[in-house]
C-alpha cells in the first residue's frame, strides 16, 4: 500500500516561513518524481513544485524565488521551504508520488 504523508502546515504571519515535509513508502524512492500542490477554496489544484530523480526542479511562476523544493532519498522524504509568504498562498498543500499518489494535506493559513 501507498503511503504519502504531509506535515508542517500551520497558521504563519505575512512575510513569515514555513517547511512542509512528505514522507512516502517506496523501495525505489530516488527514483519518483515528487510533487506539491495546492488547492486554494474555490479554486483548482494546482502544482507549485516539482523534483525529478536527477534533483531537477520546477515552479509556478507565483512561488519562484520564494519556495525551494528538496529531497532527502535516505529518509525517502521531500520538503517544500516557503519564505516569504502571502496571503494568496493560504490552501491546502498536498504531497504527490509519481504524479499518481496523493497525501491527505496540510492547511497553510497565511494571516495577520
């Protein structure tokens, strides 16, 4: 059984930080492509970031600059550091193996 967990999110001030992280099951970890979306109420899920096997990455145009996705093979982990925050990054952020395995979600609330 697929196993992909988010945890980090919370409630943070404009301008704060905040690190998610997922862990998924995988013998072949270093092999998936891993992902993290979100879904804004209201709005469509939509990818934010994106790590390939080789470590190449990939953001929205909105999270450039602000957000860095990582991994850790060893600890079959990915994380998504946000800086910088805003109030238009308030959604659910979901973890996603393979393009194919969700996790259940984090809530980030950015708010004053």
């Amino acid at each position: 059984q697929v196993q992909v967990v988010e945890s980090g999110g919370g409630l943070v001030q404009p301008g704060g930080s905040l690190r998610l992280s997922c862990a998924a099951s995988g013998s072949i970890f270093s092999t998936y492509v891993m992902g993290w979306y979100r879904q804004a109420p209201g709005k469509q899920r939509e990818l934010v970031a994106e790590i390939t096997s080789d470590g190449s990455t990939m953001y929205a145009d909105s999270v450039k600059g602000r957000f860095t996705i990582s991994r850790d093979n060893a600890k079959r982990t990915v994380y998504l550091q946000m800086n910088s925050l805003k109030p238009e990054d308030t959604a659910v952020y979901y973890c996603c193996r393979q393009r194919r395995y969700w996790g259940q979600g984090t809530q980030v609330i950015v708010s004053s």
